[in-house]
C-alpha cells in the first residue's frame, strides 16, 4: 500500500523514528544512538552515527505543516537563514564531523535545496562536513520499503485500514524474495553456484525475519514487521516453516555434494560462470527442493487471495 503518513506529533517520537532510520541508511556503523537529553549543550546535534567513513551528526528538527487554522506551511516556516543557523551551532561539535544531517518533518522544497547546493559548495573548499537535508518524503520512502517502522509508529492507524495485516506484508515481501533465477530456473541453467547458495541464505532470512538485503551491498530493500514464527494463522506459518526447511534441505545438498568426487570427477565442478552437477540425484534433488519452497509459498499467498509465484515443475 502507497500511503503518505502524517509526521509523529511530538518531538521525541520523531527524533526516535531518525534513530531508526539512521540505522538502515548506514548499515555498516558500529553505533547509532541519540545524543544528550534535553537541557544539555548538544551542539544542535540530536543523534550520532559512528562510521567508517566518518562521524555522523544528524539534527533532528520536527516542524509543524499546518498553522493554528488548519492552513497547509509546506515549508514548516524552515528558511535558509535556519538553515545557516543550524550548521554553524553543529560546526561548534566535537569531535569533527565529516557529515551534518538536518532532519526534519518539513516537504521538500526548492530553496532550502538550491542554498544547499552553495553552502556545500563553499564547505568543499574548506573541507568542512557536508550538510544533507531529509526532508519527510525520504522518510515516507523508508517507511514503505521497511513495514516493521510503519507498524511501530502508525500501529493505530494502520489497523483502521480495510485489508491491511502483518501478514500480508510479510507474504509480498516473501513473494518479491523468491522472484530470482534461483528459484525460476533449472540447475542445469545455473552459472554460479556461490550465487545460487547465497540468494537461498538470503530468501531464508527473509522467511524467518521478514528482511529482504541486497545480495551485493547487505543493504536492507523491504522489511515486514515479523518473521513467519510470528504469524497467528497455524496454516501461513505452517506454509512457510515448510518453505524455510525445503531451503535448508537444498543448503545441505549443495555443500555436501562439493566435498564428493564420483566417477568423472568432482559432483559439482564450478569454474568462475560456469556450474555444472555431475551427479543426476544430486540435480534433481536441488531442483525438487526448490520447487517445494516456491509451492509452500504459493499456498501462503492463495491463502491471502495474493497473487502467486510462476510454477516451474523441473
């Protein structure tokens, strides 16, 4: 569902939900917590990301879209001269940041952006931290692709809607998992096998904890609120449990079958984009398996009225 959510009414609750978001758009830092409490000298800066590449300092600023009489401020009264004012409270921190972000619960809008661009400009030169500004609809962006922070923030307001469930989120986030070569395609079509084994990892993970990553980068691309042990329906769990252990079952083939030799040598002889199975048991086997995960999840979906994966029958 393509829904717009209004921004948290209070400041706490924004500056919780920056939090998380900070977490998913830097998946490789080592911290990411808020900073200070009210009443101590915080330098602007509300939240800390420690990175790799560099401290993060993100300031949390919640503005209200609308006046005393219901009139839209689109811009939440947030001018560049604000703007200017924040990044030079955030250059006082210590220790240095290599990055300033604003967020705020304001729309995006041409001028913040466009003084943007200059004030980053200028900041090069000197080499001073860069400065970004997350404007509500890059939260809403996150909120979409991550059904867990919807559920925790607009729990209320999601179950009002007709049709929505947990459940459902899960089972399309599971459905879009499973639309891969790995499962659309016979082994004997299959180039790389660090490939194949990696994208049922990541389709297992994504039946336990609801999480769908990027192969290449880990980034996370959608996130349910709940993992199939979750699921009250016996039926949809018992559907995907089944789903999950036909994966297992094809894991523990394919590494066995690596450490075998048979009579024309290796059973599983990968050589950079070329695999090849030797061993006719062994084939059929991983294409049985598969093809058992992927009807465990149609008959999750038909549960649903959801529409279902491409059957291959191997």
């Amino acid at each position: 569902m393509k829904l717009s959510p209004p921004p948290p009414q209070n400041w706490q609750d924004f500056e919780d939900l920056v939090v998380d978001v900070a977490k998913l758009e830097y998946p490789a830092a080592t911290e990411v917590t808020a900073f200070g409490r009210a009443g101590q000298d915080q330098s602007g800066i509300d939240v800390v990301v420690d990175h790799p590449s560099g401290l993060v300092g993100i300031q949390a600023k919640s503005r209200r879209l609308y006046t005393a009489n219901g009139r839209l401020r689109t811009n939440g009264d947030f001018e560049p001269k604000d703007l200017d004012e924040m990044i030079r409270e955030a250059d006082a921190f210590h220790p240095k940041l290599s990055t300033l972000i604003i967020a705020t619960t304001v729309l995006r809008d041409t001028a913040l952006q466009a003084h943007l661009l200059k004030v980053n400009g200028v900041r090069q030169k000197s080499q001073s931290a860069r400065v970004a500004i997350w404007f509500w609809e890059d939260f809403i962006i996150h909120l979409l692709r991550n059904g867990h922070l919807y559920l925790k923030y607009w729990e209320n307001v999601l179950r009002k809607i007709p049709g929505f469930s947990p459940e459902r989120m899960l089972l399309e986030v599971v459905r879009d998992a499973f639309q891969r070569p790995a499962f659309m395609t016979p082994i004997h079509s299959e180039n790389n096998g660090d490939h194949l084994l990696q994208a049922i990892k990541d389709t297992q993970e994504t039946l336990a904890t609801g999480v769908q990553r990027n192969r290449e980068t880990r980034t996370i691309l959608q996130q349910a609120p709940l993992g199939y042990s979750g699921l009250t329906d016996v039926n949809l769990r018992k559907f995907l449990e089944t789903a999950w252990h036909r994966l297992q079952d094809a894991r523990n083939l394919y590494t066995q079958a690596l450490g075998r030799s048979g009579q024309w040598g290796p059973v599983i002889d990968q050589r950079g984009d070329f695999l090849e199975i030797r061993d006719p048991q062994v084939a059929r086997g991983l294409d049985r398996f598969r093809q058992e995960s992927v009807d465990a999840v149609n008959e999750a979906l038909k549960t649903l009225g959801l529409q279902q994966l491409i059957v291959r029958q191997w």
